[in-house]
C-alpha cells in the first residue's frame, strides 16, 4: 500500500492552516489511491498541553500520526533540527507523495527532501476537487505548468500546497501514534508506536460555543494552566469571520467522547441549539458546568451546574485550582 506523508507545521500553539489544508488534500487523494495518510508533526515533548494537536490531526482523519520528539525543537523550524527526522520518516515509511502547507520554511524544506529521497518538487501545488486523480503544479519563477496523474507515479512527488482549508471535521479517528525519538546531539532516532487512547486524560474537557466570543484566549490560557483539552462546537467554527484566515486549532467536540473514562466538561458559551446537538454525546455520569449559557437551569442534565454570573473573574479562579 502506498503512503501520503504531510508534514504538519506549528506557530504560536496552533497549527498551521496551510498544513490542515495539505492535509485536507491528502485525505482525499490516499482514498482515492488506498493509500495510508501519514501526518509529521515535530513537538519537543507530547504533554496534555499539546495534545490538542494530535486530537485535531484524528478529526482530519489521518490514519497515522508521526511524531518528531526532540528536545532541540525550540523556536522555529530549521533544517538542522527538523531535516533528518523527517528524512528518516521518510526512509522508513515512503512516500508517493509528501505534502507540506505552503509556509516559509517548506520552501526550505520541500526541495532539500526532494533530493534525498531522489523525488520530484513542486513549488506551487493546486488541487481540484473536480479531477481528484490530478495534481496540478505552478512554478511561480518560471511561470511554468505541470499536472501529475496520481495513478502512474514513478518517483516521489515532494509537494507544496496553495490555499488554506474549509473542511470541518465531523468525528475523530481512532488513531495510532508512530513517536520519532532523537536519542542524540546528532538527532539519531528510534522509532516507537503507541495507541492514542491516553489522549483524553485530561481532568476537565473545556468545550467552546459560538457565544464564547472574546473569551476564547482566555479559555486558552486557562487550558494550557491546567492542561486540560479544548475543543470547540461545529457552530463556534461557522462563526469565525471567514477573513481571518486562520482556521482555529480546536478539534470539534465530537461522539468519540463516548468510550472516554473522564466525563467532567466545562461548557462556554453555548447557544440552546449547540447544547441540543452535543448533549446526546454525555453519559448519565457526566459533570458539566455550563457558563454563559442560554441552556436554562431549571432544565435536568445529570450533573450539571449553572452559572451565568461574572464569567471573566470565574475564569481567572478557574485557572488557579481545580473543580
């Protein structure tokens, strides 16, 4: 079976949008080929503060996650500390196509890729859903065209992808965990697999409505106190000014939630609407505090609290303990 790679790129806590968009087409075309999608992550540790990375690449439907551990990633991405675990990753799972998103350092990346594993690079890559099994690429220098038929490839297409995504993830793959480990000053490896069903750990799941507003940095900062998990309603994401261009790196709260252990959520913001959808994904043991929330309290939930009081000071007492 063939492997689609895409490299998934971080800035600021968030993923980048040009690297959900690679993803987004990289789903596609291993369906179409029956090939295994594999996304490349560098993260210097896997935390339950940065596991909403991995939570958000399972709703992208990637079959496979492979992290690049390092405790040399610090700070932007550079060849000296990325190039060699992904060339390794590439050794050991090749790829018919790479994908990365059309960032500053893919363009370092791509073409020094290219030329290890003896693949083809395309700057400029655009992808028409019309023509699923064609890949067309722009050399922005040259002005020159190319289009690949994903069928007959013969050597690795190394490529960078154009636009940002519009897909809204539905569910979460149940998902495999493939961590790359650098052992040394040189960045050797060791490859380890492990199966993402720790990645709810989590004491408190905070959950964003599309009411949440302004607040959400704060919900932010309070999940990364705590080291909770932030997810977000499908609403929340239809509400975000579509000029912003930056889609939010919030895995959708999703039926997943069903085989989880921990049931204890916050609930910020929510409309009645956005609480008649998730609702049927909580079970009877459930404990939810709902804030600013048009949910009425005299309405029976299981375990749930009420409080639409002053919510930014609640949210700075919630940062400093525990429920």
């Amino acid at each position: 079976m063939a492997n689609i790679l895409v490299y998934i790129e971080t800035e600021n806590n968030t993923i980048s949008p040009s690297s959900l968009k690679a993803l987004t087409i990289g789903r596609t075309i291993s369906s179409k080929m029956g090939a295994t999608l594999y996304a490349v992550i560098p993260l210097q540790h896997i935390s339950d503060s940065n596991r909403n990375f991995l939570q958000q690449i399972a709703a992208y439907n990637a079959d496979k996650i492979v992290t690049l551990i390092s405790s040399f990633l610090k700070g932007p991405p550079r060849l000296s500390t990325v190039g060699k675990m992904v060339h390794e990753t590439a050794i050991k799972f090749p790829p018919a196509i790479f994908l990365l998103g059309n960032t500053p350092f893919s363009y370092e990346l791509g073409p020094w890729l290219s030329g290890k594993i003896n693949g083809i690079y395309s700057k400029s890559t655009i992808f028409d859903k019309n023509q699923v099994a064609k890949l067309s690429s722009a050399h922005l220098d040259s002005g020159t065209k190319h289009s690949y038929d994903i069928k007959e490839i013969e050597q690795p297409l190394v490529l960078t992808v154009e636009g940002f995504t519009d897909y809204i993830p539905e569910s979460i793959n149940d998902i495999e965990n493939i961590a790359v480990e650098a052992k040394d000053k040189d960045l050797s490896t060791n490859f380890f697999v492990n199966k993402l069903d720790y990645i709810y750990s989590e004491n408190y799941i905070i959950i964003a409505g599309s009411k949440t507003g302004k607040k959400i940095d704060q919900l932010k900062k309070l999940a990364h106190a705590q080291e909770w998990s932030l997810c977000c309603t499908k609403q929340y994401l239809l509400h975000q000014p579509k000029q912003a261009n930056n889609h939010p790196a919030l895995p959708k709260f999703s039926s997943i939630d069903d085989s989880r252990e921990k049931t204890n959520y916050i609930l910020y913001g929510f409309t009645a609407t956005e609480f008649s959808t998730v609702n049927k994904f909580f079970s009877p043991e459930s404990n939810c505090l709902l804030i600013d929330s048009e949910f009425s309290k005299q309405e029976q939930f299981f375990n749930t609290a009420y409080f639409n009081g002053d919510s930014a000071k609640l949210l700075e007492s919630l940062t400093q303990r525990v429920l």
